[in-house]
C-alpha cells in the first residue's frame, strides 16, 4: 500500500535553494515592514498637501473678504451714508422739504 506522501522532485541541491531560511525571511519581512511604512507616510504627506492647499484657498477668500468689508466700513463713516440712512430709515427731512410718503402720483 503506498502512503499519500510524494517524494519532491529534483536534486537535493534544488530543494536546498527553496528552503526557508530564517534570516532571508527576516530581511523580507523587514523589507515589507520598510515599504508599508514609506507607503503610509506618503498617503499622510499627500493627504496634509490637499489640507495646506485648501487651507491656502480659505486664506485667500478670506483676505478679499477682510478688503470688501473694510471698505464697507469706510463707506458708512462718510456724510453721504448717514445722510441716506437718516432720511430712510428715520425719516428725517432737511427744514423746508417736504416728505413724500407712498410715492404714487394723484
């Protein structure tokens, strides 16, 4: 009765090449770890250059928000902007005018 075992085929200086030694499988599994490594540190760098870049888009946007603002501000301290909005908003006339209120013609 044969056993279910093969006998491997080839010289024994074949299976010699292929054996598994523990210091080739040590350098491969460092190798491995060195690469996951180099991979993962890329992702990260890749991932905090999109944030830079975003973070310098919003910066920017709101640099021209901070300028359209300040010169909101400039525009409402002159006469022009208080007279407007009192005459508007409070109603105030300049004596001798005559308000006009519904603005519909008779």
């Amino acid at each position: 009765m044969k056993s279910g075992r093969r006998k491997p085929s080839g010289s024994p200086a074949r299976l010699r090449r292929w054996r598994v030694r523990p210091g080739r499988m040590l350098l491969a599994l460092v190798v491995t770890y060195v690469i996951v490594i180099l991979c993962t540190q890329q992702v990260h760098l890749y991932w905090a250059g999109r944030k830079v870049a975003d973070l310098r888009t919003a910066i920017s946007v709101e640099r021209q928000r901070t300028v359209l603002l300040e010169a909101e501000i400039a525009y409402r301290d002159t006469d022009e902007f208080v007279e407007r909005m009192a005459r508007r908003e409070l109603g105030l006339v300049y004596p001798g005018e005559v308000p006009v209120i519904g603005g519909q013609r008779p």
